[in-house]
C-alpha cells in the first residue's frame, strides 16, 4: 500500500527578480519531498526574469502577466494550480530543504487542519546577520509539545506563526476566504491569513525554520512609507469581520499587540501626528499603560525618533539585538 501524500503547488510571484529568483527555484528543486509542480507567476517584469525561470525547463511552469502586483500574480498561480495544497515562496527568499517534508507530515497527523507553517530565518546581506524570527527552543515551548496552535492570532502576538515564505495552505480554503486583495496597497499576506484565521483558526506550525527571508529587497512593498489611514483601514474591516466569523475576542487581543507595534514603527519614521490619530481609533484595544506611553513619546516626536534611531544603532553595534531586522529608512529631516 503506497504512502499517503498531498498533493502541493508550490507558487512563486516574481517580479524583476532576475538575480535572486535561479537560487529561490533551485531551493525548491532541491526539498526532500518535492512539490508535484512549480509555478512561477511572471508579473510583468522589465528585467530577464522570464529566462531565468525558463532555464529550468519544463520542471518550473511560468506563466506570463501584465504589471499588476504581488497580489494579484499570487492569485494567478493559485487558480493555475493542479494542487490540492498551495505553498507560498516570494521570488527572492529561499526554501530550506526539509520545508514540505515537515509540514506534510504536520497536515497528515492533523487532517483537521486546512493550514500549516513554520519558523523561518531572517538574512541582512548588507550585514551578513541571520537569526531565527523566533528561537527554535522558545517556539517549541510555545506549541507545548504539539505541532499546532489553538489560535493564530495569539500565535502571531507571540511571534511564533510563520510567513509567507512558510505558508501551505489547501486551494479550496484560498478560493472560500476569496484570495488575495488586489486592490489592497499594504499587508496583503496578513490581510489574507487574518481571512482565513476568522474562520479557521488553528494552523500547524514547525518550531524549526523552513525558509530564509531576505531583508534587503529594495523593491518590496513593505519596505515604502505606508499611511496609518491604510493600516487603520485593515483593522476595522478586520474587527466587522472578526464580528461575523465570532473571532473579535481573539482578533481585540490581536489589535492590543498590533497597534503600538506599528506606532512605535511609525514614531521610527518621525509621523508623530498619524501616530496620535491611530492610537486614539483603536484606544479601546489598548491597556491605559500603553496608551499613555504612545501619546507621551508623541509630545517630542523628533527626539523620540532620535532617540529611537541611537538605541537602536547602538543595538546593531554591540550585537545586543538577537534577530536580523531591517534598519530604519533614511528620512529627510
């Protein structure tokens, strides 16, 4: 009796990725359990990214779009697709080889879950740093000796819920929470996995990482200066969703973590003003302490950029810091 496997589509949106996406295509021809095809959604790119997906031959399907965003390729691939499972790559990161062959067997041991993922590494090449998002031994003692979390969204808030890179999720979950958001300019990946977490709540998760994430693509959405109205905009269609599916308890303790996360990010960038404004919609989420932290570093906004800026170079200095991030942007002060 032959072994039972899934059967998984590995997609790949690539856009101007000529000189990294060889290495990401090599990564998962090289798995232990390789997927049953590869495609590679072309979005329009300007450089030779078409030759070098079509140097691998028939192993790798290309398929070929006008510019239209990572969204959107993501969605083509998806609907090409053969597999009953999809597993998500961007075109510029890497598979590590033991990525599909781990979560098969975390979705065949729990065949009630319609979504898996995995720890990963995050690479600064400018800096030659890699670390774990999260150590290996502290994700383990947060799955508390299964290989699933009971909810994704407290997962998330304890950095232990993976990436896009480590995603792999059935076709048909995708078509039902209806695909990525095109028209979406920010988080499009969470916007997605947030989705499907209303209705589905738990998903697999491997302590060790699966992939490396590259920190330093220029040309990566989430690496623009986005506006606190677009980030707001995500969290309150996500409460009313959160309302339908009877996830907002989860989701409100999500918003808790979320917001001064990403104002403590935005003070980086010396928006003190949006910052106010945000924390002031979603006061209701936070406990008070933090909520008077946020408004009093945005009394001074330029020292507290400052000031964030130091310690944080500092931190990058002395090593201190045990996870390869992105440094600040360069603002024009």
């Amino acid at each position: 009796m032959s072994e039972k496997r899934l059967k998984i589509s590995a997609v790949l949106p690539a856009y101007n990725s000529a000189e990294r996406i060889g290495k990401s295509i090599q990564s998962v021809l090289s798995q232990r359990r390789a997927p049953d095809e590869i495609i590679v959604v072309n979005d329009g790119s300007a450089d030779h990214t078409p030759q070098v997906v079509r140097s691998f031959g028939k192993r790798v399907r290309l398929i070929e779009q006008e510019n239209q965003g990572a969204s959107a390729a993501r969605n083509a691939g998806i609907k090409a697709a053969e597999g009953d499972w999809i597993a998500f790559l961007d075109s510029d990161d890497e598979w590590l080889e033991t990525h599909l062959e781990t979560q098969e067997s975390i979705l065949l041991e729990n065949s009630f879950l319609v979504w898996s993922s995995a720890n990963h590494i995050n690479y600064l090449q400018s800096e030659n740093r890699s670390f774990p998002f999260t150590p290996p031994e502290t994700a383990a003692n947060i799955l508390n000796g299964k290989n699933y979390h009971e909810n994704y969204f407290r997962a998330f808030r304890k950095q232990a819920s993976g990436c896009t890179d480590t995603m792999v999720i059935r076709k048909d979950v995708l078509l039902e929470c209806g695909l990525f958001r095109e028209q979406q300019k920010i988080a499009n990946d969470l916007d997605m996995w947030f989705r499907i977490a209303h209705r589905y709540p738990r998903i697999g998760y491997s302590s060790e990482p699966a992939a490396i994430y590259h920190l330093d693509a220029e040309w990566s959405i989430s690496r623009r200066l986005c506006t606190i109205d677009e980030f707001a905009n995500l969290l309150n269609r996500h409460i009313k969703l959160a309302g339908d599916a009877g996830s907002l308890n989860a989701f409100s303790e999500h918003i808790g973590w979320q917001v001064p996360a990403w104002c403590r990010a935005s003070l980086f960038d010396n928006r003190a003003y949006q910052v106010r404004q945000f924390a002031k919609q979603f006061a209701r989420y936070l406990p008070a302490w933090k909520y008077f932290v946020i408004m009093t570093l945005t009394l001074t906004p330029g020292l507290t950029m400052r000031t964030l800026r130091a310690i944080s170079k500092v931190v990058r200095k002395t090593g201190i810091r045990k996870r390869a991030v992105r440094p600040p942007k360069k603002i024009d002060e």
